[in-house]
C-alpha cells in the first residue's frame, strides 16, 4: 500500500507533526510512505531524520501548477492515497489525482479547526474519491456536509508516553532563569496574540510577590518584536524569555514547572500532550483546543479567557502547591498513555486508508 502526505506550507507545525507521526506509524506497519513538501523548509529539515521517503516540490504556484507537478510524484510513486489539510491542497490533490488516473484523497481536518466546504471542496470532491479524518467525534458530527464523500473517520492525535523518558531538561540558565527558580514555559504561536497577552499581564501581576518566577515563551513568532515591546511595556523584560522556535522544545518543557498552553490546533494539542507526557500540569484557558486534552484540576487547570486577576490567583495557588503540581504532573502521564494512544491514531487511519484505496471508487 502506497501513501502519500502532501503538506505544501513551510512552517513547521502542529499539522506538519501530525502528518510526519502518522508516515512514521504507517511505515512500521509495512505502507510505502512518501512525503511531500517545499524544498528547503522547515518542514524539510524537521523531518529529515524519518526513514520514510522526502520529496521536495514548489509549491509556490497556481493551483493548477501545483497540481501538474504533484501529478508526476503520484505517476513515479505509484500512490494509491493523498492524505491533505486544507481546502486548497484538496483541490490541488484532487485534480492531480484525476490526471493521473489513479489515487484517492484523504481530507484530515486538525483539531479545532473549522472544516470548509466552499466551491473548492465541492470541486474537489467530485474531481477524485474523498475520504475526511476530523480528531473528535463532535467535530465529525458539527462539520457541514460535504457530497459525495467516502467516509468520515475520528483519527485523534496519539503520541508513546515511552519516547519521553530520555529527554532531558534544558538548562535554566540557558533559558535566561536563574538555577532554583520556577519556569513557567509557555507554548505560542502566531494565533495566540490575545491569549499571550493575558499571560504577560498574569506575570506582570505576579513577579512582584514572586521574584522566583520566570516565563519562556517558545513556539512560532514567539520572538517577535511586539511582544518584547508588550512585556518591556509591563516592566517584565527581565523575566521573560522569547525563545522563538527551538528543536529541543521538549527539553525546554521538562525545565518547567508548569507549562501554559496557547497555541491553537494541532500545535495547541500536541504540546498539552507533550507536557502531560513530561508529567507536567499544564494550563489553558478554559475552551481552547488545548483545554479538550486537559482534565481540569486534575491534569492541569482551565483558566478564565482574558482575565488576568483571575488567572493570577489560580496560578498563585499552583506556585505555592508543589504536591499539587507532582500530582498533576503524574495523572497526566497517566491519562495521555492511557486516552491518546499512537495505536488508536493509526488504526483509525487506516480505516480511511482501506476506504479510500477502492479502486472502483477512483
């Protein structure tokens, strides 16, 4: 069975993760897997290390374009599925697909996001078979329907608690924190300006009574000059930290005490995970994506959306509680080795696969 992940943005990302997690699993399982994706990206250089196959393709064009040239990978690879994200890819594989005579598409929606159903999906779905992966059954039930579609399956993200233990923590120094203090670790990306700056007022409120306190915000745009100029605007350059994007983000988050979730989708979702993994608590703002992975008060907290005072005295209470925290920390290890399992991911996986590879559908 040959399978095809085709991911035309650069940055890597949650969905970028999802993608390559899934070639991995499918792989061990005997599948083809080729991955497609812009030459000399950051999704190129994270994925480099995967025994699966990289192809680096433009994708810089027209729709059209993009799709002659994706055309020729699934010809040369003899691809029999197209896993895509969003609506343009799924226009761009369909087409592709349908001048190639062969391959289906799969359609995986990332967690929290809203599934589109414009001209182009419609288009899309009538062009080649199409099957759609969504990571909770209420999205499944909520997204419009689309004509014509294979089948709808819940694939959730899935990670082996196991591939943690060998991380080892970041030095706090190299942080910019001070060795014995308490690093709040926050996980950011270019959605998250509104949430992020609820917690830049949350520590401003805190490090007079908390001098101990440090905050590293990681992630995606997370060195932007804005939020410099936001926490030097509160007075607390000197206890932030912008990281920007690091490879070794989990060893980053295992330096932490606690980690604060507010990046969105896939990304939001994977480092919950992560920092439940890393027996970590962790905090969200209550409805977030983030927030469907966190059991509140028991893995971690829900914290009130923009309010800051609130938000304060929660963590306040998780500073002072370092059984608190140890117990969080264990019970969402327990909770992600038990509930989002890699095993799961890929078994649901494949029954879009199994549906999708008919070729009297094609």
């Amino acid at each position: 069975m040959r399978v095809l992940f085709y991911h035309s943005s650069p940055d890597w990302t949650g969905s970028g993760r999802a993608f390559a997690d899934a070639g991995r699993l499918l792989l061990s399982r005997g599948y083809q897997v080729v991955f497609v994706c812009p030459p000399e990206s950051a999704v190129e250089q994270a994925i480099a290390g995967e025994r699966f196959e990289v192809v680096p393709l433009e994708t810089d064009g027209s729709w059209i374009t993009e799709s002659v040239r994706l055309r020729q990978v699934l010809l040369d690879r003899f691809a029999e599925v197209v896993f895509v994200h969003t609506e343009r890819e799924h226009m761009i594989a369909a087409s592709a697909a349908r001048m190639a005579e062969r391959a289906a598409v799969v359609r995986r929606t990332p967690a929290g996001a809203a599934f589109e159903t414009g001209p182009a999906s419609r288009v899309a779905a009538w062009l080649a078979a199409t099957g759609l992966v969504f990571t909770s059954a209420e999205e499944r039930q909520t997204a419009p329907p689309l004509r014509g579609v294979l089948n709808a399956v819940v694939a959730d993200i899935g990670i082996d608690v196991t591939r943690y233990d060998d991380v080892r923590p970041a030095a706090p120094t190299s942080l910019g924190a001070r060795a014995g203090g308490f690093l709040l670790a926050c996980v950011y990306d270019p959605g998250a300006r509104a949430r992020v700056a609820t917690v830049l007022r949350t520590v401003a409120l805190l490090a007079p009574r908390h001098p101990e306190l440090h905050l590293a915000i990681l992630g995606a745009g997370s060195d932007a000059e804005d939020l410099r100029m936001h926490a030097a605007a509160l007075n607390i350059h000197r206890v932030v930290s912008h990281l920007g994007e690091r490879d070794d983000q989990l060893a980053v988050l295992r330096a932490a005490q606690v980690g604060w979730v507010v990046a969105d989708h896939d990304t939001g979702a994977y480092a919950a995970l992560d920092l439940m993994a890393l027996r970590r608590p962790v905090l969200v703002e209550r409805g977030a994506v983030a927030g469907r992975y966190v059991a509140d008060g028991i893995t971690g907290v829900h914290l009130p959306p923009g309010d800051a005072p609130a938000t304060a005295a929660a963590l306040a209470g998780v500073l002072a509680r370092q059984e608190q925290r140890e117990a969080m920390g264990q019970a969402g290890r327990t909770r992600a080795a038990r509930e989002y399992t890699e095993r799961a991911t890929v078994d649901a996986l494949e029954q879009a696969i199994v549906a999708a590879r008919d070729r009297t559908r094609w």
